[in-house]
C-alpha cells in the first residue's frame, strides 16, 4: 500500500481541527486551511470519505452555491473494551456468554453432583 500523500495528510488534519459538534467544514473551508488548491482537495476528499477516514456529518445552505454543501467530520472512535481488544479477550468474551462463568459451573453441576431428573 502507498503512504499517505501531504495533501492527504494535510485535509485530515484541518478536518480534526475545524470540525465541531455543531458544525462540519464545507470542502472550501478545509482546502483554504489545509493550503491546498479546491481541485486538488475535491479529489482528495473523494478518496477519504469512500474509505471511511472522514465522513459527512450534515449539510447546510451557503451563499455562494444553489445546492446545499456537505459538511465533513471525522468519524466517531469506536468503543471497545479491554477483553475485545485481543482476539483471545473476544473469544473469551463469547464463551463466557454462551456457558455462563466458565468453569465454576462446571464444578457446581457436574456429572458427579448432577441431580437425575
């Protein structure tokens, strides 16, 4: 795979740091603090929301365009526990739901203390 080209890195970074709660940055806002020219960050921006490093938070009405504009924003950090980090800590995780708590049950109703129904 490639590395990541300035113009790449440049967009992502004025994306994190323009983006707010309550609004995105429109494509012209983030080509003029990123430096770059509007052509290059329109292709650019293409590429990173079809990959899912930033995405389209809304869209709102400006001035100098007819069509509202799209708003970009980084996406949320998924939340994962410790456990789900590793795949062990996952595999842990499922069988600890499928057969309770592991091994006390065992001991607890086992074939030697099984009440025969």
């Amino acid at each position: 795979m490639r590395p990541k080209g300035e113009i790449h890195i440049a967009l992502l970074k004025a994306v994190g740091e323009l983006a707010t709660p309550e609004r995105g940055a429109s494509l012209r806002e983030v080509a003029a603090r990123a430096c770059v020219g509007i052509a290059a960050a329109r292709h650019t921006m293409h590429y990173l929301h079809r990959s899912g490093a930033v995405v389209i938070a809304r869209t709102r009405r400006v001035e100098y365009r007819n069509r509202p504009v799209s708003e970009y924003a980084l996406p949320a950090p998924e939340v994962t526990t410790t456990a789900e980090a590793s795949p062990w800590g996952a595999l842990a995780v499922a069988l600890t739901g499928w057969h309770g708590d592991g091994l006390n049950d065992q001991r607890e109703t086992g074939p030697d203390n099984a009440a025969c129904g």
